[in-house]
C-alpha cells in the first residue's frame, strides 16, 4: 500500500532553493560595519554644551548567539501567528546558520525547513516546497536515506504538494515518512499517527475511500494499542476518527463512534461530566446530514433528529458549577442551531435571545458575541468537487508530466433572516469554460444552512458574503472544452492554494 522510498536523488539544492543559499552563504561572508559616531563639534550649539553621558555598549552578540536569539524570536512570531515578521526572520536564520555551520549543514537543513512552514503558512507553497526539499537533500547528504530528522521536512514536503494539488506526489512522500518511523521507532509508533491521518486525507481526496479507511483502521489499533491502560487518553484520538468519517460521508459510522466516546467518559468520569459535552452536540450535529456512503456498518436507531443530544449538552452545562459562560453559550447555540435546522424559526430566535444575553457583559463576551451572533456562521454545507472530472486521473500525473492548474470561482450573496443565502451573484468564473464546476458551486450555496446575523439579538438579514471556491484541472481538460483551440495563459489560472496541515517548528 506504501511506498517507503522516494526516487534517489543526487545532492543539490536546485532551482530558487539553491540561488537562495547561495545569495545566503555570500551575503553571510561579508563584514557589516557599525556607522561612525556623530562629531560632537559638529551637533548644534544647545546639544553640544550638555555634559555628554556615556551609555556603555550593548555587548554585540556572536553569530550564534544570534542564531539562539532569533529562534527565540521566531517561535514567538509563528506562535502569535505573525508571519510576514516571522517570515523574515527565518530568513535571517538561514543566513546566520549558513554562516555559523555552513551551508551543508544539518543547522541549515533545520533553519531551511522552519522558513519553509512559514512559507506553507503564507501560501507560498511552491517556495515552500523547493526549501523542504533542500533541508530533506541536506539530511540525506549528512546521513542517510532513513534517518529520523527527515520526518519533519517529509512531512512539511507532503502538505505542501498536497495544497499544490498534487496528492499523488503527496501520498509518495508520506509513505516514505512513515517508512522511516517504523526504521526508526518500530511498527507499533505514535509519531506516525500523524503522518498516517494526513495519508488517509491524501486518499479520501484521490477517491481511494477504501484504502482511506484502512488507514484509519490501522489508526485506531495502534492508538488502542497504546491507550488500553487507560481510555479516556484514546479519547482524542477517536474525537479525530469520528471527524474523518463526518468528511468521508460515513455519517452512521461517525455517529458510532461519538457513542462510544460517550460511553468511555460515562464510565471513567460520570454521566455529567463537561467532556461529554463536545461528543454529544457533534452526535447531535450528524443529524443535519444524511449517510451517502452506501457501505456504512451502523444500523440506524429510532432516534432520527439529534434533539436530545442537544438538550443533553444543554443540561450538563447549566447543572455544572464548572461550566464557564462560553461552555453555557455553545450548547445553547447547538440547541438554538438545531431548530434553524429544523425550520422552527421562533424557537430558535427565542434561543438566540437568550445567547445575546449571556454575552452581553465585559469585553470578551462581546467580542466573542461579534464572533458567534453577529457574524454569518455556517451550520451545514457538503464538499464541492476539489477536481475537475475523475479525481482519480490524478494519480497519472506523474506518469504523463501533465502539471495541474488552478481555477477559480467567485460569488457573492447574503444571508437571510431565516438562515439561506440569498441574491447568489456571480463575481468571476476562471476559466469560464467550466459550467458543470459552477452550477456545483451555485447548487451548494443555495442548499447551505446558516446561523443567521443578529442585531440588537434579534435575526437580520446579513450585508454582502463573499465565496472563493478554488479546483484543479488539467489542461487538457480546458483544451477539450475549447476545442482545442489552444494552450493555457496563465491569467487562466489561479494562483492561491489550498490549506493543509503542516509539521512542527525544528528546534
């Protein structure tokens, strides 16, 4: 099922990557010289007649005590989520590795691949990859094919291509990521839980639900495994089970699983517990959507609406004296969701009312009121189709060395007081070409469900909504639709990316 080695490559940092270690390691050679003082004969009178106070000098730090310092920094800037700044930084960290440990180094390959998750994070997923390639060249070049520091940058490298709509190149990278846990950690590891959950989203995205779902069966074992001493720490992981099975459309399977997470905290914590909280609205939540999986192994119950799960939630919160104001708020809000849900408006209005009021006090609840009430949320839509034709096809990227290209589609609309969208306008379709793309998009805006936008805690109807749906497809696909009139511009295609998950800063 995996491919444990990537194609062998001889060492280089090639393209961008290596101008940019190269511009890097000159620029790290030169001597940056301090400007000179200021003459005192030459400052104004009323400056030059004040007794002058010597502020003694900041020690200059050496080059890697800098490198130290702004890691440092750099932790901080990804933490806050200030990424231009952390950005820069990062780049100055490659500088200063390459400087302090040459640019061959495993420092550098670490500082590479801290620039390259900035990058990711920015969107930026070509420069992106270039750099996790380098910092997995590098490791390689100073090690070997199966050491454990390329975990990291594979993993990074996997993200990257998967949001550059490349999830057969992806799904090549993970396998071989996770080949190097088990070399290195044995077959039965946690560290590649990860890398495992993000293979299974490579094949739920290529179709393959089959080879998904094993994926995640293999996922559970190995955290039951692990967690049997004690299974309220296998919560988690079956939190992330179940939310897979919700985007795979095993909506039975899904509500399976939530039971069992309830019945596990039951047993360990008590039937009023606050964990059981998140388990029972999420079960509840299933209900706004129907089972299209055709294999699901849940039996349906009687229970068809989800509204007692809801009212259960409700209830451990407002018995709880450890309930905060946020935990009262949410499961009122799921409550209140349900019946928008169900079309019963007033009840649901009533509900609302009373959230307002709850926050309605000191300046966090109102900023988390604008967040909740008087913004427009979303409480149901379904995936529209990421690829144009057979996602499938993808897989034989590789093979016929046709690249993807990206294409957007852009509408505007608002949301009613009763939770639809309404006057659905076009903004722009790129390419034009693909109707069957657009009517998709059109057809899943008007069938969304939305908490609508309160205003003095009562439902209004929300000003101008804006909604960017982006897609692969192949050339070939927009030359068959213009009759082969021609090749691809590239004011054809869309240049942003998708978002993926991403590995953890090296330190």
């Amino acid at each position: 099922m995996l491919n444990p080695m990537a194609r062998k490559r001889s060492f280089r940092i090639a393209g961008t990557a290596g101008l940019f270690l190269l511009a890097l390691a000159a620029r790290a050679q030169q001597t940056i010289d301090s400007p000179p003082a200021a003459d005192p004969d030459e400052l104004p009178p009323a400056v030059a007649e004040e007794p002058m106070v010597e502020v003694p000098p900041e020690p200059e730090l050496t080059p890697r005590e800098e490198l130290t310092a702004q890691f440092e920094r750099f932790k901080l800037l990804l933490a806050d989520g200030v990424l231009d700044e952390a950005d820069s930084v990062a780049k100055r960290i490659v500088e200063l590795a390459i400087q302090v440990e040459g640019p061959r180094s495993n420092e550098t390959a670490k500082a590479l691949t801290n620039l390259a998750i900035v990058q990711h994070r920015n969107e930026q997923y070509d420069a992106a990859e270039q750099n996790f390639e380098a910092a997995v060249e590098i490791i390689e070049h100073n090690e070997d094919r199966l050491n454990a520091q390329l975990v990291n940058p594979l993993k990074g490298l996997g993200a990257s291509q998967l949001a550059n709509g490349r999830p057969d190149l992806a799904s090549e990278t993970y396998g071989r990521a996770i080949h190097v846990t088990h070399v290195n950690e044995g077959p039965h590891n946690l560290e590649q839980v990860d890398l495992l959950e993000s293979l299974a989203e490579v094949y739920l995205r290529l179709g393959s639900i089959d080879e998904a779902r094993k994926l995640q069966d293999t996922i559970y074992a190995l955290n039951l495994r692990n967690f049997e001493g004690d299974l309220m720490d296998l919560v988690p992981s079956l939190m992330r089970r179940a939310a897979w099975q919700h985007r795979a459309g095993f909506i039975y399977d899904e509500r399976t699983t939530y039971r069992r997470i309830i019945n596990i905290i039951e047993d360990q914590a008590g039937e009023d517990d606050l964990a059981l909280i998140p388990p029972l609205t999420r079960l509840g939540q299933s209900f706004f959507f129907a089972d299209l999986s055709g294999t699901s192994t849940y039996q349906p119950s009687a229970i068809t609406t989800g509204e007692i799960y809801f009212k259960r939630a409700v209830r451990i919160a407002e018995d709880n004296p450890d309930a905060d104001w946020r935990t009262l708020a949410d499961t009122n809000l799921a409550l209140g969701d349900y019946y928008m849900f169900q079309g019963n408006e007033q009840r649901a209005r009533n509900i609302y009312r009373d959230v307002w009021e709850i926050l309605s006090g000191d300046e966090e609840r109102l900023a988390y009121r604008q967040e909740r009430l008087e913004s427009v949320n979303v409480l149901r839509q379904r995936n529209v189709p990421e690829f144009v034709g057979d996602a499938e096809a993808v897989e034989d990227l590789a093979r016929s060395g046709e690249s993807l290209l990206r294409g957007e589609i852009r509408l505007s609309y608002k949301v009613s007081s009763r939770g639809r969208a309404t006057d659905v306008t076009l903004i722009e379709a790129r390419p034009e070409e693909f109707t069957e793309m657009l009517t998709d998009v059109q057809r899943e805006l008007r069938t969304r469900i939305f908490r609508p936008m309160l205003a003095d805690g009562e439902p209004t109807t929300s000003g101008e909504q804006l909604l960017t749906h982006r897609f692969y497809y192949r050339p070939s696909d927009l030359e068959a639709l213009r009759g082969g009139t021609g090749a691809e511009s590239e004011d054809d295609a869309a240049s942003d990316k998708g978002e993926t998950a991403e590995p953890a800063a090296e330190t």
